[in-house]
C-alpha cells in the first residue's frame, strides 16, 4: 500500500508504516499544498494521512480510489465528511491523546489573560518597563471562581480538573449529554447555555466546530457574559466571530480573551487582538508536545496499518462506512 504524508510527521509514525512494509511519500515543503497539487499526489497513494488541508467535495471525488483517509487530528471539520461517507472512504482521527496538552493550553492562556501577561511581556520587549505603580495593570485571581466549560468532553475534562485542583474553581457546563465522570469526580453541574453565560467568571470552549457551534460566541452572547468574565477559546477560530469579540472586549461586556485558534489561521500580525492588554492569543499550539505529537502519529499509522491489513480502523470518524 502507499501512503502520501501531507506534512512532515514525527517519526514514530513514520517508523510504524515503514515496518509495516508500505511505501511511503511526504511534502516536505513548508507550504499549504493547493487541491490540485493533493489531487495528484494522491494519483499514486492508497492512503492519505493528512495534516493541515482541507478535503473538499471535489478533492474526494477526484481521490475516490483512496482506501483510507488518516487524519493527524482529532478535529474533522476541514474534510467533508458527507462525501466521504458516501464515497465509502473511511476517515480516521486521532481522539484522546492530545486532551492533556490541549487542556494545558487552555489552562495557560487563562491564567495568561487573567495576570495580562503577554501583554506585560510585550512591554519590556518595547522598554515600557516603567516606575513601579502600586494602581496599574492590576489582574484578576482565580480562586473560588467559577469555571464554565462549554463543551465537557475529554479535553473539558481535563480542563475542569486543572482548574478544580489548582484554584478550587466551581465548574458548570453546557453540553447536549451529562458528563457522569465530571459530575461525580468534580461536581460539576450541567446547566443550560443561558446560565453558562450568566454564573461563569471564565468560559472555556472545548467543543468541535459544527454548524450549530459555527459562531455561537457573537455580541448578543458575550453581552449575556458575567461582566468581568474571560473567555477561552482551544477549540475553532470560528465558534467565536473576532470583530464581535473585539467589540465585547473594547466595550468592558467582557474582561479578557485567551485563543489559541482563529479565524483565519494565520492571524495577520496587525489584529487589533494581539495589542490589547487583556487578551493572549497562541498560533494554535494545543496539541503542540513532544509527547503528544508522537501518539498522534502514531494513531495515524495505526488507522492505516489496520486498512491494510484487512481490518477496521481503530479510530474512525465515519463507522457508517462498514455498514453501507
Ligand atoms: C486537533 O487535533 O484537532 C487540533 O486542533 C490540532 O489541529
């Protein structure tokens, strides 16, 4: 079987299709490829373990030959699903592995908004670095405040627990099912989104980009926020729209902002975002460890080393393909 690489992965995963005896080929250039260049890479592969590109209706139906799609996250929504699905291409993620590190960033980010850090940083880098001012750049501490997580899966989770532990934060959150682990090992109380807004001192997004999530986070939500609220964003860019975040921000509905995604990615180095004092914005490094990287890799593989082997793939977004 032959496997085209869309990015440079790490090794681990590399090395498990190598030993698994298929024939492997990588872009190595350190750019989006463009469809049509996916397209006929795609000409020679059978499997596709893909990172960082959008498989679009017409991408899949010029790869229907393609055995298998590997994606090298957890996250789907850059692949058009529906087609695949009915193209009969199984499409596999990488689930559970990066929930810690995610978590970790979103942890990083509230804290970093909550001490206006980045921006405090960025200001020796400018020689701002001024006379002490007992009243100036004063932050926010967490303690006892309440966590509302919107979108308690496993990286919620791990979030609930970091902020649980650390500053023995209340956590509420709004999700279309109970999360029994967090309600029993957090106390964590599911409420609707309405009071998600109205009780949570930091709001926290963890939930996948659907079109009921596809910009959520406007005016007349962040409006709705506690004032003196923060809000996180690890998940999508585009579960929040920015010019309504600016405006939420500059307008003191809420505090602060931390995002680790955007809409688009890259952000432009002039967002207005990236100068205002309480927000800290990270180029979506959520899953960015060592360790991390690695089992995503390795997931990947594993999803096709199973297609080649006859078998199931052990993470697949899209089960229904088995029963078509
Ligand atoms: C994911 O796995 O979906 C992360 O956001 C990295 O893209």
């Amino acid at each position: 079987m032959n496997v085209f690489i869309t990015r440079v992965i790490p090794e681990s995963g590399l090395r498990l299709l190598e030993e698994a005896g298929l024939k492997i080929r990588q872009w190595t250039q350190k750019r989006k490829m463009t469809r049509d260049e996916l397209i006929e890479e795609c000409y020679w592969a059978d499997a596709l373990l893909s990172a960082g590109q959008q498989l679009d209706q017409e991408f899949l139906e010029a790869s229907k030959h393609l055995k298998i799609i590997a994606l090298h996250s957890v996250g789907y929504d850059n692949v058009d699903i529906k087609t695949a699905t009915r193209l009969k291409i199984p499409v596999g993620n990488t689930p559970g592995v990066l929930s810690g590190a995610t978590a970790d960033t979103a942890f990083l980010l509230m804290m970093a908004v909550a001490r206006n850090a980045f921006y405090m940083n960025r200001r020796i880098i400018n020689g701002e670095w001024g006379f002490f001012e007992p009243t100036a750049n004063l932050g926010k501490e967490l303690n006892g405040c309440t966590l509302g997580v919107f979108g308690l899966g496993k990286i919620g989770l791990e979030m609930a627990k970091r902020c649980k532990g650390a500053f023995g934060m209340k956590i509420i959150y709004h999700n279309r099912s109970r999360n029994i682990e967090a309600e029993q090992e957090l106390g964590a109380e599911l409420v609707s989104f309405e009071e998600l807004l109205k009780q949570s001192d930091v709001i926290t997004v963890h939930t996948a980009l659907t079109p009921e999530t596809d910009g959520k986070f406007d005016l007349e939500v962040f409006k709705q926020m506690k004032p003196g609220s923060i809000f996180i964003n690890t998940a999508r860019g585009k579960i929040h729209q920015e010019t309504d975040l600016i405006e939420a921000l500059e307008s003191g509905f809420i505090w602060g902002a931390g995002l680790d995604v955007t809409s688009p990615e890259p952000m432009r180095p002039d967002n207005k975002l990236l100068f205002m004092p309480n927000v800290a914005v990270l180029p979506h490094i959520g899953s960015a460890t060592e360790g991390t990287r690695n089992a995503m890799a390795k997931l990947a593989a594993e999803n096709i080393i199973a297609v080649a082997n006859g078998e199931r793939p052990p993470f697949l977004v899209n089960p229904e393909v088995y029963s078509l």
